[in-house]
C-alpha cells in the first residue's frame, strides 16, 4: 500500500472511530481520547492526522454526507429509468440497512442538531438538502408529465417527500418499536399512492395484502 493509501485508510479509521464515538456517548460528550480509544490508536496519532476535534468533526460529516450521496447514486443507477422506478429506488436507498440503522441515524441528528451554531455543519447540511430537493423535484415533474397528471406542484410534492423522510428517520430513532424501515418505506409509498394512484396504489395494496396474509 502507498503512503497517500495508507495515510487515507487512518484517516477513514479515525472517521469511523469518531462515529461509533458520537453514537456510544453523544456529540458534546465525545472528547479525542475517546475517538483514539474506538480506534485503537494513540491521542499522538488522532492529532497527527486532525489537528483539533472541530476538524474531525467536520470531516466526519463531509464523510456521512459523501457516503450517502454514493450510495443513493449507486441504487438510482440499478433502479428502472422511469420516473416512478427512480422514486421507488430512493425510498430503498433512503431506509437501507446499511444507512437507516440506528447507529447511522443517531449520527445525523446529531450533527444536524449542532447546525445552529456550527456554520460549516449548516452549510453542508444546506447544500445536501438543496441537492436532494432539486433532484427529487425533476423526478416528480417527470412523474407528472408522464402519467398525464394535472394540478399538481412537484415541487411542493418533492419538499413533503423529503420531509417525511426525515421525519420517519426520527420516528425510528424515537419510536423503534413503531416504525421500522419496513413501516417506513410503507408509509412513504402510501403518501405517493394518494398523488400517483397508477403508479403506487398496487404497490400499498401489495403491502397491504402480504401484511394481512
């Protein structure tokens, strides 16, 4: 391994550590000792590569923020061209295992609860919405032109989608015993099916019937 790979696979250690660190003992709790402490490694060595926790700390959202970014393009990429495929394919992404889990969640609201005084966590967190937004709204202007909809706003659509996503993430941190993924991705299919009958009322009434059975 090269030393510009080596030094890369320590600092995504260090990140890693620092999650894990977030998640155990909360965000103002997390001190370095305790990231070096995750990680197995030396303060010595948590200082080499950040120079203090803020730093850390902002690389480890950069990081959450690239990761779920990456995965959400790598499911859109498998999922059908159709704009209801596509949307289909978010809900998937969006409550994941691998990203929807309690560890993940706990770290997000973490860091979004620290945006109000933090500006880089803000602005990160803005870019990351506005993103998300823009895209979703195409893709449910897509929806519309091609079902043949009418007076419907994608982008009012888009802003209630992506709230509700975000809500029911913290209704699975809050209430897990209510709302699993599983409850979740039902719940957003069935806002959808209200909109978009032909296109997700097959899919609630699917889930429905498997949930009777």
């Amino acid at each position: 391994m090269s030393r510009e790979l080596a030094k890369e696979a320590r600092r995504r250690q260090l990140i890693e550590a620092t999650i894990d660190g977030i998640a155990r003992k909360g965000f103002t709790e997390l001190k370095i000792a305790d990231v070096a402490q995750e990680a197995g490694l030396s303060v010595g060595i948590v200082n080499f590569y950040f120079k203090s926790k803020d730093a850390l700390l902002i690389a480890t959202f950069k990081h959450l923020v690239e990761d779920y970014e990456q995965h959400m393009q790598a499911i859109l990429a498998k999922a059908g061209k159709s704009a209801a495929a596509q949307l289909d394919a978010m809900i998937e992404a969006d409550f994941a295992r691998t990203h929807a889990n309690r560890k993940q969640v706990t770290v997000w609201y973490a860091f979004w609860g620290e945006t109000r005084w933090r500006p880089e966590f803000l602005k990160l967190c803005a870019d990351l919405s506005t993103s998300f937004q823009i895209a979703t709204t195409e893709t449910f202007q897509a929806l519309i032109d091609e079902g043949g909809y009418q007076g419907l706003d994608a982008g009012l659509i888009a802003r209630g989608f992506n709230a509700m996503i975000d809500g029911l993430w913290l209704d699975m941190l809050l209430n897990p015993k209510q709302t699993d993924r599983d409850t979740a991705k039902a719940s957003v299919r069935a806002f959808l099916a209200g909109l978009f009958p032909r296109e997700f009322g097959g899919k609630v009434a699917a889930a429905n019937g498997n949930a009777a059975a």
